[in-house]
C-alpha cells in the first residue's frame, strides 16, 4: 500500500521536534508499505540539514521514507497572523503533491488543523480512504487560551474541524480528552482509536547519574528539568512562582533547567533576571533529540508543566512525559488530568496543585529531601514506559490501525 503522510512538522531524531511521524513512517515501511511524507522544508534551521530546503531539490530519501517538501516556513515566534499564514501556504502547496503521488491512503496529523483540507479534498478526488490523527483539539485549545475571540472567525474553525472529521474514514486520538472531544463534534465512537506518544526505549535509556555539565547547578544540586515549547500553553511562569517562593524561604540545593524555544522565552528570561533567580536557573536552547537522550537520564526529576486551562487536563499527550518515564526520571506535574492519576498511579513522580506556588515549592522540596524516593520513582517511571508506552507495540497498533482502513 501507497500512503502519503501529511505531518508539516516532521522531524528525525536528528532535529529538535517530536519524532513520532518518524518512527510510525519507519514502522510502516517495515510492514512492506511505501510512504510519501508531506511536510515544511526547514529553511531557517540547522538541527536537521536532511530536511533544509534547497532550490531545485523539493524531494528527498530519508530512510527508506520519501520526503516531500513544501516551503512554508514556521516558528512558535510567529504571532497568530503570520502562523495563520504559514499553515494556509503549506495546505494549499500540500494538494497537489499528493495528487502527483497517487496513493492508496492519506494519512494527516495535526496540529495544524488546516493539514486536513489537502488530505479531505485530495481523499475525494482520488476516491481513496482518509486517515486523520489529533493530537491537540483544535479549535477549542485556541479558543481556551483566549487567542481567537471573532465569532466569524470562531465559527469558521468549528466548521472545518467537524468538516475534516465527517470526511475521515477513522480517527487517531493521542488522548482520553481528545477523543471525548472528537465524540462531542458528531464522530462515532467506534471510528476512533487512542494511540498516546510513546516512548522509544532504544534512544531514551536510563544511565550513571551526574550532571553533564557544571552550569547547570552546583554540585550536589537536584536538577529539575523541563523540555520543549516556552509559549503561552506551557504555562512556566508557574516554575518561577515557585522557585520565587524557594527563594524567600532561603531554600537551596536546588537548580532548574529550561530546554528550548518559544514566544515567551525572552520574557520569562528577562522576569528571573529582574526577579534574581538566575542563581536557581539555566536556560538551554533546543537541542537535537539525539542529545537530549544523552542529556535527560542525567537530572533528577523532569518538569510536566501546563497553563492551568482545564481543557488541557485530558487533551494533551506530551512527548516530554514519555521521554522522561522513558529515561527513568521521577516526574513533578502541575495540573490534574490523565498524566497526573497515572503518575499517582504509578508512584512515578509527584503531583501539586495548578497556580500554587506554595504546593510547587512544597514539592521541589519533598524532592530534595529524599533521595531514594526520587531513585525508586525513577525505576517506576521505566517499568511504565516498558509495560505501556513502547514505540514498538503502540507502532503495531498504528500500522494495524491504517492497513484495516485502506481501500
């Protein structure tokens, strides 16, 4: 079977993004199937040189995956309006290189929700099956972050989404909150499937402890990590409200590290600048997912941070969350949903309470405290991430989930 992949954000563990569309594309080629990938050419990165875009060369053999490339560049500076356009220039570019492909099945990923256009109307003119995968729930994470009050506006997404959904044959969900969601527009349950992020117990291992580089703490320090996005949805002004209540305690021994990018980052680096928290914390840019399975097995605990909107309670599957369990690292978590009851669960970390600095800081010293709890939910995290999160079993069920579907 011919299935072209729609991902705009594709990246390989070479790059500095999630790696799910990469590892689901290998496990279908191993089945025997051909993939063609449609995504945006990185023009203005250096993180995955496979995937610049270059004049003249719009197709490229990753492997054994057949990359299609679309200039649309993107970037979580962008404000609403630039990214807007960003994910209408790769839609509209998408349709006709999948038509030029000729597949047996499309299979499309958002976010975006926009990716969904090209794969529905493509589905129809080719009279082939339409896969769709939803890993946030668009549009009702934007309206709950306040970003998109037009009614014209609001109305125009709720009817592309429930469009999009009427055209799929079937529905990935990434989480228990995104599938009630998906039910809550009209889609049938029994077209829906949970497939969360997974953990690639390869590249993520546990290893020695120690810190890999002296700034990020002292010695002796337990590094709280967190990874990924630094925007309005990560909500990390939270970690600073507490680490400014760590400080007016006096409290040491403790040092936090940021990897990554996003919208807010200048800001919250200018607020623990302005606040005197520096000596509490390093900010580190994005780096590559190679390096970062070298980087996470050696902190403490990793951070599993959210902007306290209850919609993000149940409809967000992180892959920083599965990349931490994976690397045998406690979990610290600051909101209640579906990660919080199986950390709990699990006694794989520690849970407190949204836009509570006191209960934050309470944690981080509950952390600092003991040693062999921190060492014992680390084991757990592991034995969670083998029992129910491997790349290789929620792969098959991928793979299976796409070859019952095709035409």
């Amino acid at each position: 079977m011919h299935i072209v992949y729609i991902h705009q954000y594709f990246s390989t563990p070479e790059g500095g993004s999630g790696i799910r569309s990469y590892e689901w594309a290998i496990k279908l080629v191993a089945a025997g199937h051909k993939v063609t990938m449609i995504s945006s050419a990185k023009s203005n990165t250096k993180m995955d040189q496979r995937l610049l875009y270059q004049k003249g060369k719009r197709e490229i053999i990753i492997d054994g995956i057949t990359v299609k490339l679309i200039k649309a560049p993107y970037s979580n500076n962008m404000n609403l309006w630039q990214r807007t356009i960003a994910f209408f220039r790769f839609a509209f570019g998408t349709y006709s290189r999948i038509l030029e492909s000729r597949p047996d099945l499309i299979f499309a990923t958002s976010t975006p929700l926009t990716v969904g256009l090209p794969a529905k109307s493509a589905a129809k003119k080719l009279k082939v099956p339409f896969v769709f995968e939803v890993r946030d729930l668009w549009p009702e994470l934007i309206f709950a972050l306040g970003a998109m009050k037009n009614p014209l506006a609001r109305w125009f997404l709720i009817n592309m989404e429930h469009s999009i959904y009427r055209a799929a044959q079937h529905i990935i969900a990434l989480a228990p909150g995104i599938k009630d969601g998906i039910k809550r527009a009209g889609y049938p349950e029994e077209q829906i499937s949970i497939i969360p992020n997974c953990s690639d117990l390869d590249l993520f291992m546990p290893k020695p402890t120690g810190a890999p580089e002296p700034n990020y703490g002292k010695p002796g320090d337990v590094r709280f990590v967190f990874t990924g996005a630094h925007g309005r949805a990560n909500g990390l002004d939270a970690v600073l409200d507490g680490i400014a209540e760590l400080k007016k305690r006096h409290k040491h021994g403790m040092h936090f590290i940021f990897i990554g990018t996003g919208s807010q980052k200048e800001r919250l680096v200018k607020r623990s600048v302005d606040e005197g928290l520096t000596d509490y914390i390093t900010w580190v840019d994005r780096v590559v997912k190679t390096e970062l399975a070298e980087l996470l097995p050696r902190f403490d605990v990793g951070m599993m941070i959210l902007a306290n909107i209850p919609e993000f309670y149940y409809g967000t599957s992180p892959n920083k969350f599965f990349d931490y369990i994976s690397s045998g690292i406690p979990v610290l978590n600051n909101y209640p949903g579906w990660l919080a009851d199986m950390i709990t669960a699990n006694k794989c970390g520690l849970v407190c309470k949204p836009d509570d600095p006191v209960e934050f800081a309470d944690t981080v010293e509950k952390f600092c405290a003991d040693k062999q709890m921190r060492e014992a939910m680390g084991l757990a995290s592991r034995k969670l991430a083998e029992k129910e999160f491997s790349r290789d079993r929620l792969g098959d069920e991928f793979v299976h989930v796409l070859e019952k579907n095709k035409r």
